[in-house]
C-alpha cells in the first residue's frame, strides 16, 4: 500500500513539473495586456480616423472594449527578429487619405493633441528612422512631410499619456518644435522598431490654437423639406380653425342665455324665429348653432302656446 501512494504521489509530481515547464515559454514570450478585451464592431469615438489601410506588420488588430469600461484600439504582434520593417499604425484627419498616390492631405489647425497608450513588448528595437530609438511618432503634415517626435515610452502593460503641444521640439533638436507644423496637421504615425507582445491606444484628443477641444462632428438625420404650399395651406387650417372657435363661442352663451331667460324672452325669440332673419353675428358655423337654436326655441314657444290655448278654453 505504501509502495503505490508512494509511485502515485511521485506521478502526481511529475505531472505538475512537466506542466510547468511546458507553460513558462508561453508565459514568457507572450507579454499580452492585462485586460479583459473583447472586440467590438464599430471604431471608438475620435476626431480622427485608423487608415486601417496602412496597419504594417501587425499579426491581429481590432476595435476593442476594454474592461467594460472603455473603447480602445488594440494591436498585437509576435515578432521573431526576421521582419524588418516597422510595425506602425496611421491616425487621419478628415478626407485624408495616403493609400493612392497622389496622397489626399487636407490640414487641421491643432495647437496640441493626446492619447493615451499601454504596451508589453518583449523584444523591443530600433525603428528603421532611427536605430537608436525603439519608438517614434511622426506628423503626418500636409506639405508632405513626416516631421518625427521622439516620446518616452514604458512597455509595463500600464496606461501613459503622450501629450504633444506648441513647444515640443522635433528630431533632430535643430530648434524646431510642432508649433511650426500647427497648420499643416493631418494626422499621425506611431510607429516601432519591432513588437512582441500587444498595443493599445486610446482617448486621442485634439486641441485647436486657442486650446479649446476639437470635437467630432455630429450627424443628424436629415430632415424632410416641406414646400411652401404645404406651409400655407397649415397656416390656413389654423387660421380657419381660430376663426371658426371665435364664432362659435358667443352663439354658444347666447343659447346658454337664452334658454334660462323667462316667458317675455322666450316669446320674443319665438317672434324674430318666424320672420327668419339672422343677426348680424350669424355667420359660418355659428349660423348653424343659432338655426338648431331656433328650433329648440320654437318647439318651447309652440308648447308654451298650446298650454295657453287649453287654458282660454
């Protein structure tokens, strides 16, 4: 008994070992992102657009929601040290396009812009621009060029804000700063010397020169045209409609009147009903009310008239 709890005890052993070995290589050359991220269909709300065109050396890419708390853009890559070309992403401005030459560059005035970023990279390198830098990010500028910006970044898997204003100097520090490229912004690139691991960007903002946000424009649903004549003829309904109110609400208190007045008034209703002349306020509609008046009137005046007959007998 003892000999077999001993050979089962040391399986188990084994087991455990082995599967620990097998899973550390996994562990350790994918350096994914902390997060729980779960693709969606539509692109996070943003000023400016992804050129999905122009991803470069990405093996997965998505629209992501992060945590269910956020949106997100998400890239991943596994690089094994033979592809040498940059992994690199393109935000756009607005009817901006650098798929098809001749390149479609329509400037934005942007006094500074941000975002915010998390990476894990486990083989980080030189970007072909600059081989001593792992990460660069360019101006994407309307007179064509790629004015190159040199940022601090941390591959820790934690979120980091990148913040590019007026005063940030350009490579090489000649002096320039993206102050000089203001005017001429249509987008930006970001762009690495190699990835290993995974990338996330998220809350890209723009500010113009006077330091006031730039907001994405806003669609609304397009309204049915309504021609003039259907404008009028509304106005006529309401108008007739006021007209007709205003006449029949006087002819209304008058009858209200009239059938609580006594015997004198009821007699001399009865008299102007059989010459049949209207008043001068009987017009329209309101005629209409003071004719069934009338009738009523002179269906009382009759039975009043009846009674007193029976009465001279």
């Amino acid at each position: 008994m003892k000999k077999m709890m001993t050979s089962l005890v040391a399986t188990l052993c084994v087991g455990v070992a082995v599967g620990a070995l097998a899973s550390e290589p996994m562990t350790a050359s994918a350096a994914y992102l902390p997060y729980e991220i779960v693709a969606i269909d539509s692109a996070p709300v943003c000023v400016l657009t992804l050129e999905e065109a122009k991803i470069k050396n990405m093996s997965d890419w998505k629209y992501c929601r992060v945590d269910d708390e956020y949106d997100a853009w998400y890239f991943a890559d596994v690089g094994d040290g033979t592809d040498q070309k940059n992994p690199e992403i393109r935000f756009i401005a607005d009817g901006v396009q650098t798929v098809t030459k001749p390149y479609t560059l329509i400037p934005m005035d942007v006094g500074s812009f941000s975002f915010e970023y998390c990476m894990a990279n486990d083989d980080p390198r030189g970007v072909l621009d600059i081989s001593t830098q792992d990460y660069i990010v360019q101006i994407l500028a309307s007179d064509g060029t790629y004015p190159i910006i040199i940022p601090k970044i941390e591959a820790d898997g934690d979120w980091h804000t990148i913040t590019i204003d007026s005063t940030t100097k350009l490579y090489p520090n000649d002096g320039s700063t993206f102050a000089k490229y203001e005017e001429m912004f249509c987008g930006f690139l970001f762009k690495m010397g190699n990835l290993d691991g995974g990338f996330m960007i998220k809350n890209i903002t723009l500010y113009d020169p006077y330091g006031y946000e730039i907001y994405p424009e806003e669609e609304y649903p397009e309204e049915e045209e309504t021609s003039s004549e259907e404008v009028m003829s509304s106005e006529e309904e309401i108008i007739s409609s006021e007209e007709e109110s205003s006449f029949a609400e006087p002819e209304l208190s008058e009858s209200v009147e009239t059938s609580t007045s006594q015997d004198g008034t009821s007699n001399s209703i009865a008299a102007s009903a059989t010459t049949g002349a209207p008043t001068g306020k009987d017009k329209g509609c309101g005629s209409f009310g003071v004719g069934a008046m009338t009738l009523s009137a002179l269906a009382a005046a009759g039975l009043v008239l009846g009674v007193g007959k029976k009465k001279r007998k």
